[in-house]
C-alpha cells in the first residue's frame, strides 16, 4: 500500500472516529446528527459571558468532552461590559460572540426585541418551566435565588435579617455598628444589580425605597461585581451585602465558614441566566450545540452538582435545583418571567428617573 493510500485511510479512520464519539444525544432526532457535522467543521464556539470561569469550567470541559471537535471559546466579563462590547462589535460588522450569557435579564430581552437574537427551537424546550423562554430567542438556563449575604464570624443572631423590613430595622437601630459596613451593587456599573433592584422596585416600591435610603445613611459601599462582594463579607470589611446572587453564596459557603446567607421570607427573587445566539453568529451550529447542552438534562446535572448554579429542570435532583429551592422558599419565591415587562425600565426617561432616586437615595449627588 502507497504512502497516499495510507494517509487516505487514516484521514478516514479519524472522521469516523470523530463522529462516533459526537453521537445524537438520547432522545433527540438522527437529523440533529447534520447540526453536529456543522458544527464540528465549525470547530468552535466564541461565548461572552458573566458568569465566573470557575463556575463555567465544568460545563465546558463536559460539552468539549461530548463534541470533542469543537473548542469553547469562554470571555468571563460583567454584564454591562458584554453589552457595550457585543452592540459595538455587531455594529462595526466585527468579529463578536455566537451566544451571549447573562444574568443581566432586562439587557438579554433586549438584545431580542433589538433584533440581535437568532431564533433557533431548541429540542429541549419542552422540558422548560413556561416562563424561561421567549421567542424561541431567548433561553433561561438556571434557577438562582438572590440572597442577603453575611459575616457569621462576626455578626450576632439578633444581626441577621430574615426580611428586609428586618434589614433596615437592624441597620438603623445600631448606625454607628454598621457604618461603612453594608455593600450592594452599584447600579450604575452594574446592569445585573440594575436588573435586580428595579424588579424589587416593582415587588415593593415602597419598601424598595425605604431599604435604599437606609442602605444610603450606612454610607454603603457600592461594587460592580458579586466577587468583590463576597471577598469584603468574608473578610469583615463588610458585615452584610444586600441583593448578592445566592449561587455564588452558596458556593462560597461550602469553602468559606465565614460565609452566611439568607433567602428573605418577604420574597425572595429568583433570576434566569438568559442565553441568546447572535443573529450574526459566525459559528451558529456551534452555537446551538451549546444551547442545547446546558438545556438539555445532562448539561443541567452539571450545572447543578459541578457549577453549583441552581438547574431549571425539574427532572434533575440535589440541592441546587428547582425543585429543592421551591421546597425550602414555598410562596416567597418570585422568579422573573422572561419577557417584555423586563425593558420597562430600560425606557430612557424611566431608566432617568430611577438612577436619580437611586443617586439621592445613596447620597451620590
């Protein structure tokens, strides 16, 4: 046999070795078999996303394992980073992510209705709670539940807050305790804990407001990011960090005896990683492979017991999923739909309006 033959016939081996190894995941059609060809002459998919690398790592490894002709490229960056970057890399026409993933909800559905999403109807779909999904567009991927986060080592019983009535309670019966000594997000850098302070508004306008002010008279200290949050409480830089994402908590936690946290029983909002395939994905089959996967059951085991973010499925055990979060929150639990009522407040005089009240509240002016 000639030297070309051979390298014919190992040039063979390999592709069929290859595909073997990226079969039709159980249950799905054999036509998804020519999705998972494209996708592997693709080679790749580009990902911006805000959620930690650590916490991603396992997911990616898995689905690498599962498509192992195709790399994860993974861009870990905060939730308003992604925004300017991916809207100013789209309208320049320049290379940008396949698939957007963000716990910046309001920012997600707007790439939607902006007309950055591609439809695509994920085969797991059905599996989805009704209100994860919208347009075929845009994909909820997990279930997390927003905490108070705090100190053990250093606050009392009496300290920690069930509500957040109890939370300005505490705060203003010991000022001088808790000066400097609060932290949330800073709104204004931070489009997650925009997202999360507005849908509280929409809770409980009232109380909201209330709660800021009192957060305002601590002289609370603003992040942009959860990490640095949860690296200050840990430390005793800071006692308690208000409307702080309860994976990462929970997470932390299992590491860090420093770490408490609590779900508050007046209600305790729940968030989505939303997940968008661009409209100009140069890597769209990729793309889908990867929607699919942390959609599908065997993706969202991971990220339960792996990646510690909370699974929306309901066919997957443990304590980080749906199902045992709905357990232990009962009625208190308020996830936020995936839809239109999130741009409410990106409207510019509205999205004015409350960074203003937010500024004087927080004494920014």
């Amino acid at each position: 046999m000639n030297r070309v033959m051979k390298k014919l016939l190992l040039s063979i081996s390999i592709a069929t070795c290859g595909s073997a190894w990226a079969a039709v995941p159980a249950g799905y059609p054999a036509s998804y078999q020519t999705l998972i060809n494209a996708a592997t002459k693709e080679g790749k998919v580009v990902i911006y996303a805000a959620t930690d690398s650590a916490a991603a790592r396992p997911l990616i490894k898995d689905f690498e394992v599962m498509y192992p002709g195709i790399k994860v490229q993974y861009n870990d960056m905060n939730s308003t980073e992604i925004y300017n970057r991916f809207i100013s890399e789209n309208a320049a026409n320049s290379i940008s992510a396949d698939v957007v993933w963000s716990s910046a909800m309001d920012l997600q559905v707007k790439f939607v209705n902006d007309g950055h999403a591609a439809t695509y109807v994920s085969p797991e779909t059905p599996k989805l709670p009704t209100w994860a999904h919208y347009r075929q567009q845009a994909y909820g991927t997990t279930f997390e539940p927003i905490a108070i986060v705090y100190n053990k080592r250093l606050l009392k019983p009496s300290e920690i807050p069930q509500t957040r009535a109890d939370l300005v309670r505490i705060l203003n019966a010991n000022p001088s305790r808790f000066k400097g000594k609060v932290t949330t997000y800073d709104i204004e850098k931070s489009a997650v804990g925009f997202n999360f302070l507005t849908q509280d508004s929409h809770n409980n306008n009232k109380g909201t407001w209330e709660l800021v002010k009192t957060l305002g008279s601590t002289g609370v200290k603003l992040q942009s990011s959860t990490g640095a949050m949860m690296e200050r409480i840990s430390s005793g830089e800071n006692l308690i960090g208000y409307n702080i994402l309860g994976t990462y908590a929970y997470a932390k936690a299992k590491k860090d005896p420093s770490i408490g946290y609590i779900y508050p029983k007046d209600y305790t909002q729940v968030v989505s990683r939303l997940l968008i395939i661009s409209k100009k994905a140069r890597n769209p089959n990729a793309a889908r492979l990867w929607t699919d996967y942390l959609l599908s059951k065997r993706g969202q085991t991971v990220m339960a017991t792996q990646a510690d973010l909370f699974s929306l499925r309901s066919d997957v055990s443990g304590p980080a999923t749906i199902a045992a979060l709905n357990q232990q929150l009962g009625a208190s639990a308020k996830p936020i739909p995936v839809g239109p009522g999130l741009l409410v407040y990106l409207d510019q005089a509205k999205r004015l309006d409350f960074m203003r009240n937010w500024q004087q509240a927080v004494k920014k002016m």
